[in-house]
C-alpha cells in the first residue's frame, strides 16, 4: 500500500509517496479505501517546522472513498460510499458531547498534528465516517471537508447567515474562498469579492458574485459605494486583509477569520471595534453537523462545489505547487 509523507520540514520536494503497512482496525474503527482526496493550504503549512509536527509524517485531510472492512458497524457495509470528517476528537468533552467537535478539548487536525488521510487505505473512529447520497459522487465529496465546511461554520452558524446580506470575500478564488461565495447566494446573500486576476474575476461574476475588487487601500471605500458596507466580511487571507475586512463593515457586522495565509500578527484600532459594534469571528473548520449540512445542500443541488483540476494521487507535489503558484480557482482534487 502506498502513502504520501513529508520526510522533513521544506518545500514540496520533501514530498514521497512510499510504501507501507496495510492499515488494521481497532475498536470502533472502519477502513477506508481512498477514492479522492483534496488539497488545502494546511498541507503546505504541513510542512513547516512547527513544534507539534513530527517527521516523516502522512498528510492529508480531506478524503472521500468506500467501505474496505466495516467492523463492528451496525450502520455501514463494504462497499457503502464515505466521507471523512478530518478532525479526530474524544467524543466525551463538554464542547463534543453539545456538537462542536472542533473545539473539543484534545481536538486534533488529520494530516496535521496527527497522521493525514493520503493513503490507499486509511483507519478511522466510524464516528468520523459519513455515509454520502447516492446521487453525491465521491469526486464533489471530496471537495467538502476542509474548504467547503469551515465556510459554512463561520457563516451559517456563527454568522448567522440571511437572506438580503452583503457578504464581502477577501480572496474569493481559492477553495475556501468561492465556498464561501456559493454558500452566501445559495442563502440569498448580495456577495462581493477580491480577487488579484481578471480571468478569475470573470469565473467569480459567473458565480454569482455583484462586483469583484482588487485588494489596495481603497477596498473599503469601494465596499461602502457599493453596497452601504458589509453584514459579513469573510476573510480567507490574514493579516494583509483583516483591518480592511474590519474598516469594510457596518455597524454590527461581523469578521470572519479562518485562516493566516498573508500572516498571523495584526496592527488595527480597537476603537474601530467598540465604537461600531463589531463582531470578530474565528472559524476552525467546523463541526460533524455542518459537513453532513454541507452534504445535504449539495444532494438537494443548492451547492455544487467547484473542482479546478485533478491529479493522480502519486503527483500530490505537483497538485501543491499549483496552489502555491495561486494559478487555480477552486478545489485542487487527487485521484487513489
């Protein structure tokens, strides 16, 4: 069986595929033949020399596939079409046991602080296996898990999402970014974005998106003629744009933040906070109810997730240097 690593902290060329050991269940576990997998930003922050990576590691979060060996499943059978849900938590803190898995006391991220999921077979909790819909192929599935569900968190339920909403995007072409657009008109939001490509502001409008900006100082002020000001700023890219997504807002608007990819240190007036009221939101992906939510909304057709490309498994390095280079819009996908 073979399995993607990082052998050591580096660039993509710290990258092996290798073989191994083919995966045995424990109690309460299932294995999962591997179908498709999806690339995010936190496998490339995978190979960075943070304390709590340990090396050579397999990485990987998200995944779709079938059902290799059930155990002692009462709900699943080989052969039954699955998604995984990349956060392993205990299952008996006070956050797991009111439904927010991802803030669960001893929470850990698949494919960052424990081994990931890229491998052709994997062990899993059942509890982190969702059984898909016959009519949501295991390809859009894959796309789900990392992207597609930390939008819908932050959003729907800790925005609180409406209908009629000005929903700013700050950096709407990666995979988190047009989840979050798909998401906001699906809801019947208004929705404005950024993006730094006219190709991809051309992709964004198709999408449903009423006006797309470059990212420069006068951002806020293009927000305000546009739309009155933002309910929501939902902000893929750190601290390059978070004091703009702030000075973006309404009164009483809210910023969500989910990631660090322009940086982590920020440099605003907390006046800009008290004074209007504002909401600062952090969105760690999201909890098992919001994937299967997700799951529904695309089986239901409200969601159709956007795939930029696929890769064979065995060119993952290839797949994460295409998103380093930012040249894709939408989900980079993997094929086991």
């Amino acid at each position: 069986m073979k399995e993607a690593v990082y052998e050591r902290p580096g660039n993509s060329d710290v990258i092996r595929i290798r073989e191994t050991d083919e995966p045995k269940a424990s109690e309460g576990e299932v294995i999962v033949n591997a179908e498709f997998g999806s690339v995010n930003h936190v496998d490339i922050w995978g190979r960075m020399d943070y304390p709590w990576h340990r090396f050579p590691r397999r990485f990987g979060s998200d995944l779709s596939g079938t059902i290799y060996d059930a155990g002692s499943s009462e709900e699943l059978r080989k052969g039954d079409r699955v998604l995984l849900y990349p956060i392993k938590f205990c299952g008996n803190c006070e956050m797991c046991l009111s439904g927010n898995e991802n803030s669960c006391i001893a929470r850990a991220l698949y494919g960052d602080h424990v081994p990931g999921f890229f491998a052709q077979q994997i062990n899993v909790p059942e509890r982190n296996v969702i059984k898909l819909p016959e009519n949501v192929s295991l390809e859009t599935a894959a796309a789900l898990p990392v992207a597609y569900t930390t939008a819908w968190h932050g959003l729907v339920k800790r925005a609180g999402l409406k209908p009629g909403m000005n929903v700013l995007v700050l950096g709407g072409s990666g995979g988190a970014g047009v989840a979050a657009l798909q998401i906001s008109r699906a809801f019947g939001a208004r929705v404005i974005t950024t993006t730094s490509s006219q190709w991809k502001a051309e992709r964004l409008h198709k999408l449903g998106a009423e006006a797309v900006f470059q990212i420069n100082q006068d951002l806020p002020e293009n927000i305000i003629k546009a739309c009155g000001g933002a309910d929501i700023v939902f902000d893929t890219l750190g601290s390059l744009t978070v004091p703009l997504g702030i000075k973006s807002l309404k009164k009483g608007g809210k910023l969500i933040s989910i990631a660090m990819t322009t940086g982590s240190e920020l440099n605003f007036n907390l006046r800009d906070i008290y004074s209007n009221n504002l909401d600062l939101i952090g969105a760690y992906l999201g909890t098992r109810g919001d994937l299967f939510d997700l799951v529904r909304a695309v089986s239901s057709g409200s969601i159709k997730p956007v795939i930029d490309s696929l890769f064979p498994f065995e060119e993952v390095a290839r797949a994460q240097e295409k998103m380093e280079q930012r040249t894709h819009f939408g989900k980079i996908l993997l094929k086991f």
